[in-house]
C-alpha cells in the first residue's frame, strides 16, 4: 500500500499544530516537563474515552514521553545489586 502524502498540505498543518500544541520530539528536561504538563492536559480532557477524537494524540505525546523516559531515567536495578 502507497500512501501519497501531499506535502504541500503537510507542513502548513504540521507549523500550525505545533503553534497549537508543543509537540516534538523531547530533547531536554525542559521539553520534557512542557511535554508531560501537554499530556496531563489532554487527559484532563480525554479521560479513558477511547473515542474521543484526541484519543491518539495522547497515545503519540505518551510514546514520546515513555520514549523520553526510556532513554534519560536511570535504572533503579543497575544501581542496586
């Protein structure tokens, strides 16, 4: 399956989304922390509603969250034994 992206389409939304809502990939503990205050805000709207037209959008800022996370928090184990 081709997907056939009009880009010229693309990075208007895309410029206008990120005005809207910070969203980008974390590199800081300052994107961070505006990244997860995002997060809380849209489940404050979203709740659990699997339906809710944002639902994915907190699926996405929650990966790049878990991603973040995955990647910057050290390792409780490896410090212990």
């Amino acid at each position: 399956m081709n997907t056939i992206i009009d880009y010229q389409r693309l990075l208007p939304a895309w410029q206008t989304l990120q005005l809207v809502a910070p969203i980008a990939h974390i590199e800081s503990e300052a994107d961070y922390e505006q990244t997860t205050t995002l997060l809380n805000s849209l489940l404050d709207l979203v709740r659990d509603d699997a339906k809710h037209p944002l639902y994915s959008l907190v699926a996405v800022v929650g990966d790049l969250i878990e991603a973040y996370e995955i990647n910057h928090q050290p390792l409780a184990t490896a410090n212990s034994h």
